[in-house]
C-alpha cells in the first residue's frame, strides 16, 4: 500500500524565539510525488506526517490542527508531549494498517484528541484505537471527545497503574469495536474524571472495570450503550457500586446541530434504578433539559427498588417503558410542571408552585395511607386514584376530596379516584360540570349499608362555575356510559376554599360530579377529535346543538397548560340539528414533535365563553417527509416545506396522480424553511410534487384542501 504522506504548515513553522511559546501546526495531505520519507526538503512546501509534527512540537500545550484527508498509519503514532492534536471543524480520517496497534499511544501526562475518526483500513477487528499509558506517578489530564472510534479490539484501553486526576472521555462515537471502553482494574481516579456522553453502541461489550478499592469513581453518565437494557453493560463491570451509571441515552438521534453529531442537550434520557444507583432518577432529571422527557424503566431485581423522591423545578416529562408500574417514593412540584405518560405510583404527592398531568388515559396511582398535599398554585391535572382497600365498618376517610362515614358493614376492595382539568368537565342538565371528576368504585354493590358523603374542592377547580345563586347540584351515574342522574341540590358557600357539599344516605357509588343550580350552555359539544394527517394535524368537532354561537377559537398548546389560539371558524347561532365542523393546522407536525394539545373556546354573541375538553395528538418526526406541500382551493400559490434536506439548487415538479404535469420550477432551498410558488389556482384534489437535486430524489403527495 503506498504510504501516504502529509503537507505542514507550521504557522510556517515559525517557532517563537521563546522556547516556551505555544505554537500552532497544521497538518494535511501531501501533494502528489511528494517523497516518502515525511521529512520537509522543500522549504517553501513543506510535508510531513502527524508524528513529524508531535517531533518538531516543543510539547508546551502546542496544537496540531490536521486538515480534511485520509491518513494511512503503518506504524502507531506515540504523543509524548504535552499538546493538542484536533481535527475539529475538519472531515480527518486516520487509518491504522492491519497489525497497527495501538493508532494513538499517549505517554505525555497532558494530552487532547478532539475531531477525528480513528479506523481499521482492514477488517478483522484488532488492536487498539487509543491507549492511554502516561507516566506512572504523575498527575495526568488528558481529554479525548469528539472522535469517531472503530474497528478495534478495544476502541480507548487506560494502561494499568495509571492515576488520573482529570480524564475526559466525552462526545465520542465509539462503536463496532470489541470493546467500547477498556478501564484495567489498577486505574486510580480522582473525582474529576468522567466518561461522559457517548455513543457506545454496536460494541461487543462496554467495559468500565474498576475493581480496586479506594482507586475513586468514574463519573459514567448519560451514554449511549445501543441498547435500553442496563444488564448489556452492567454484567461486564465488576463491583459496580464504585461507578456512577444513571442514565444512559435512549436515543441516537441527533438533536442539536451544534454538538458536533452527537446529542449533548439531552432533550431526551433513560434511566434504571439497579442496586447501584440509589439515585439513577435525581441522575437524569439534573440532566435533562426543561421540556425534555425521561423514559424511566422497570428496576433491576424483580422491579422490587422504589425511585427516589424527586423535586421538579423545571418542566418535564417522564414516561414509562413499559406497562410495568414505575414506583418512586414522592413527588414534588416546586417551580415546574410534569407529565406523566405510563403508569406510575407514589406514596406522597405534594404540589406548592407546579402542576402534574396525567396523558394517555393513565391514573397516577397514591398508596392508601399515602399523602396529597396541594398547599400552593400548583394543580393535578388528569387522574390520580388509590390502591384498593377495605374500608372497616364505622371508620371514617378522608382521601382525594371524598369524606365518607359511616356504614354498618365493611366495603371491600374500594378504590377512589379524581379527575381534575378540562377532562373532567361533563355536561349535565343544561350546565357544565366543575373541573372535578370523583369515581368511587366497589366491586360489591349488594347490602351497602348508608354513608355520608361529603366532597370537597379548591375554588381553582370551578371552572365557569360561579355559584352565584349559592347552590350547588350533585349528580351521579353508575358507568362511564350512563346517563348522568340528579342527586341532591344543597347551598354551598362561595366564600370557602375549598368548596364543601354534603349528600347523605348514600348506598350505592359510582361517578359523582357538582354543578351550580343554573348555567346553560350556548353550544352542545358532542364530539372533538386531533389526528396527524401528515404534516399536518386535522381537528373535527361536532355539535348537536347550538344557541346564539359566535364563532369557535381553535387553541393549541405544546404542554397542555398554556394555550394559544392558532385560528378561527364560524359558528352556527342557533341549530337543533348535528353539524360538523373540520380544521387544518397547517405543517404542526414539521414545526413541532412529541405531543401537541388541543382545545376549543366557544364564544357566544355575547362575548361569554366556554371551553371544550383537551384531545391530543403525538408526533414524531419520523412520520415526516423530508419536502411536505399545502394549498387550499382558490388561492394562486401554495407553500412546500423543508426538513432535513441538503441545501442547494434543485427542481421542482408537481403532477396529478395521472402523472399530468402541473408545475415546474428550479429553487434553491434550505433545511427546515418554507417557500411559497405561483402555481396559480390548483383544484381541489391530491398531487405528487417530486424534488430532485444534490443527488437526491424526494417525492411527497399532498392534499389541496377545499374552501372551509
């Protein structure tokens, strides 16, 4: 093979008449004919190799930049000064010929590789990438981040012996190696030392071995193993309690193009609680960024370890991995709101500035005996419930707003639960419900004897309740599906917070709700759906009824507090007949991912209002192309949107799906913008707009929609 060699420009090798300057080298390919010696003999076009470079360095924290190329290795480059070798900002790839082992020796104490792809020219799989093996009793700093690493047996190996009281192993794609990471069992830490970040997926194994009593703790978290199940690393460490593990990253997309190709915000964690990693939740949550998600996973053992008690001071999601409930001890909301997405338990729950929302039809679970303290501006949103008990005979609870007392016989197997927010509102007579939903289920209906049932709310959950007349009505229903039934009607005090009703001689449960004695409702909402209609996402409502109606106000929301209106449609004013209403938020699925809330405010001629519940719609950028168009009927242009494409001039083509042409243009576009082109008026139908340049073909079909 025809050894390469490599152009330098050392600042032109201007070495400073200070010995101890740091100078600057630039290394790249050599020019065609060059001799194969790598040693300068042209002064005015001087070459040489990478190792040249470290040679001529005066190892006072010098940098090397090394330029876009290849760069076949016949022999192991050895960093014996203290310097910097980057290729940040550069496409560099260093190859190690068969038998090369390892490509990078590092024997200086302070050392940096940033940039670079580190490869096998040939397979199989051997030596390795970098091995670090600076002196033996001195401090050591020495940072490798940003590389890319395969085809070795072990991608980093740390030499035996070795004290590190700064090692830096971050942001590096590490993969398809024997070993990831190889940490011998007499390397000595200080805290300062981390493995941090990266990808270490595709690997045989990822190994962090770190045996040695009191030789201090790696910092491991936040990578990527290629896997989300913690046992394909965890059963190649030996005496894990000394390494910190939680959590590693559940995704491999890149989510931020100023990392260098790999996803430093961590928008996105998972994380295992293993009999290590007491807090493997606290780990990922200071992690995290706000509005991230934390997919939590079943604990190791049996699932028999219960996450920590967590404090939210920032918006977040956490969400489950599987059906399994996810148990942690409590929860807290000081500061930010949380989403919950799967099933989980706590045995206390307190909300002071925050709110908590259940998604996906899901119930937060409180042990009995368990604790809700709701003693700020914080709120539950969606449903929280209890484990099932049995209520002795003659005992009194207190538990989620429900008080019951009374009852000679026991009632067995009872859970309560509460639904709180838009969801919970419900129509009854012809008035609105509070934003409060109790369910009280026994399974035993039979031989109940009489309890007192007393309700009670906080005033933030009246919804368009205003109890002026201060009576308040109580209805129930036996199933989801039955009609809603008037119970009692009984005063209440509007000047109490919480709210209290009484109703007595109860002896059967079921669902139970409060509305004020009178509060018609101008529209009669029978149904109100959000679908993904790629890229966009479609809303259909309808209703049966409708009493001087105004118009509809289509809100949005992308944590499903705060809402906004995207836009507007005309209402009815008065019908006794179903209509059905249709609209197109245009391109929220290239705008946005993950979930997108959505609600109506249906506003009457005399400027009251009132709103629908919230229906959603979850979005994941796979399920959008990388060019989407849209038009409506009767307007001259339409608009073609972009995602990831590659910038650069390309053609553009619309056909019929009879293959008929419509359009042509060329344009340049960029990734993620949106342009507008004259087709003139299309008809209401579906085309296929075709986009071909930078050696890319892409095709998409979209919908003209009709005249709303």
């Amino acid at each position: 093979m025809r050894n390469i060699r490599f152009f330098l420009l050392a600042a032109w090798f201007c070495i400073s008449l200070d010995a101890y300057a740091q100078t600057t080298y630039y290394v790249a390919p050599p020019p065609t004919g060059s001799n194969e010696e790598g040693i300068p003999d042209d002064p005015d076009n001087p070459f040489a190799t990478i190792a040249y470079a470290i040679n001529q360095s005066t190892g006072n924290s010098d940098t090397i930049k090394v330029l876009s190329g290849v760069y076949p290795q016949a022999s192991a480059i050895t960093v014996n000064k203290s310097i910097t070798i980057t290729g940040l900002g550069e496409d560099v790839t260093v190859l190690a010929n068969i038998g090369v082992s390892p490509l990078f020796r590092i024997t200086a104490n302070t050392v940096t590789i940033e940039g670079i792809k580190l490869s096998k020219a040939e397979l199989p799989l051997g030596g390795m990438g970098v091995l670090i093996a600076p002196p033996l009793g001195e401090d050591v700093n020495i940072a490798i981040r940003q590389n890319e690493i395969s085809g070795f047996a072990s991608g980093i190996e740390l030499s035996q012996g070795a004290r590190f009281d700064g090692l830096e192993i971050s942001n590096n794609f590490i993969n398809n190696n024997t070993n990831g990471i190889l940490i011998n069992q007499t390397v000595q830490f200080t805290e300062n030392s981390v493995v941090l970040s990266n990808d270490l997926s595709g690997n045989n194994k990822a190994i962090i071995n770190n045996s040695t009593v009191n030789n201090g703790i790696i910092n491991a978290q936040a990578n990527w193993w290629g896997s989300t199940v913690a046992s394909g690393v965890t059963l190649e460490i030996t005496n894990v309690n000394r390494v910190t593990y939680s959590p590693w990253l559940n995704t491999e997309t890149d989510n931020n193009s100023d990392d260098e190709g790999f996803q430093g915000s961590f928008t996105s964690l998972g994380v295992q609680r293993i009999t290590s990693n007491s807090n493997a939740l606290t780990d990922a949550y200071d992690l995290v960024t706000a509005e991230g998600n934390i997919t939590i996973y079943p604990s190791q053992v049996n699932n028999n370890f219960t996450y920590e008690a967590i404090t939210i001071n920032k918006n977040i999601s956490f969400i489950t991995a599987s059906t399994t409930l996810i148990p942690i001890d409590r929860l807290i909301t000081n500061g930010g709101n949380l989403i919950l997405n799967g099933a989980f338990k706590v045995n206390e729950l307190e909300l002071i500035e925050g709110d908590i929302r259940t998604t996906g039809g899901n119930a937060l679970i409180v042990s009995f005996g368990g604790v809700i303290t709701e003693n700020g501006t914080g709120q539950f949103l969606g449903e929280v419930k209890s484990d099932a008990f049995t209520l002795p005979a003659n005992t009194p609870l207190n538990f989620l707003g429900v008080s019951i007392s009374g009852g000679a016989g026991p009632l067995n197997n009872i859970t309560i639960s509460r639904t709180t927010g838009a969801n919970a509102v419900a129509t009854v007579g012809d008035s609105r419900s509070i934003e409060v939903l109790w369910d009280i289920n026994v399974p035993d209906q039979n031989n109940i004897s009489p309890r007192t049932l007393t309700f009670t709310w906080e005033s933030i959950y009246d919804g368009e309740m205003n109890f002026n007349n201060l009576e308040a009505v109580i209805w129930k229903r036996p199933a989801p599906s039955s009609a809603w039934e008037f119970v009692d009607q009984t005063a209440i005090n509007t000047d109490q917070n919480p709210r209290i009703v009484t109703v007595n001689n109860v002896t059967s449960f079921s669902q139970w709700i409060i509305s004020d004695a009178n509060n018609p409702l101008p529209v009669e909402l029978t149904s109100f759906s959000a679908s993904l209609l790629e890229p966009h996402v479609e809303l259909n409502w309808e209703t049966a009824s409708e009493i001087n109606s105004d118009f509809f106000s289509v809100e949005r929301s992308e944590n499903g507090k705060d809402f906004q209106e995207i836009g507007q449609l005309k209402a009815a004013g008065d019908s006794d007949t179903p209509l059905q209403y249709r609209y197109i938020d245009e391109q929220a699925a290239r705008r946005f991912s993950g979930s997108l809330f959505y609600r109506l405010r249906t506003v009457d001629f005399d400027g009251s209002f009132e709103y629908s519940d919230i229906t959603a719609v979850s979005i994941s950028e796979d399920d959008i192309p990388m060019i989407t168009a849209f038009a409506r009927e009767g307007e001259a242009s339409m608009k073609l949107f972009t995602r990831a494409i590659e910038p650069g001039d390309y053609h553009i083509w619309i056909t019929d799906l009879s293959g008929r042409k419509i359009f042509e243009q060329d344009i340049e576009l960029s990734p993620k913008e949106a342009y507008e082109l004259g087709t003139g008026n299309l008809p209401q139908s579906v085309y296929l707009i075709r986009c071909v340049g930078n050696q890319l073909a892409l095709s998409s079909k979209f919908r003209v929609e009709g005249i709303e």
